[in-house]
C-alpha cells in the first residue's frame, strides 16, 4: 500500500501491516472523537513512526498503481 504523509511524503508499505496500522489508526480516530489533544499527538506520533519505520521512501513524483 502507500501511505503519504502530509509535508513528509509517500512511503510503500507492505500489505501486512495493514491490521497494524488499521489499529494505530482507530486510536488516532479515537483522540480526535474525544477532543484528547495529548492523546491525538501520542497517537500521531505512534502512527507516523510505524510507518517511517515499516515503509520505503518514495519519490515525491512517484505514481505507483497497486498490483
């Protein structure tokens, strides 16, 4: 899959982080539901860095079509 990140760019993803990155993202959803801004930053925080840490780089020009 891939994931961009506003200001940061895009990253390739393999598909097996969905589930992983689905539950970083309903916490993220949560914080916002519940107006927790400290718990939105942690959660933001948790999710951007899973997916610097599980994704490739891609260039800003890149256009990649799912296969």
């Amino acid at each position: 899959m891939i994931v961009r990140i506003l200001g940061e760019g895009q990253f390739e993803v393999d598909d097996t982080a969905t589930d992983e990155l689905n539950i970083l993202d309903a916490k993220l959803e949560a914080a916002v539901n519940a107006g927790d801004e400290k718990a939105f930053r942690s959660a933001l925080e948790r999710l951007v860095s899973r997916i610097r840490a599980l994704g490739t780089p891609l260039p800003a020009d890149a256009l990649e079509r799912r296969r």
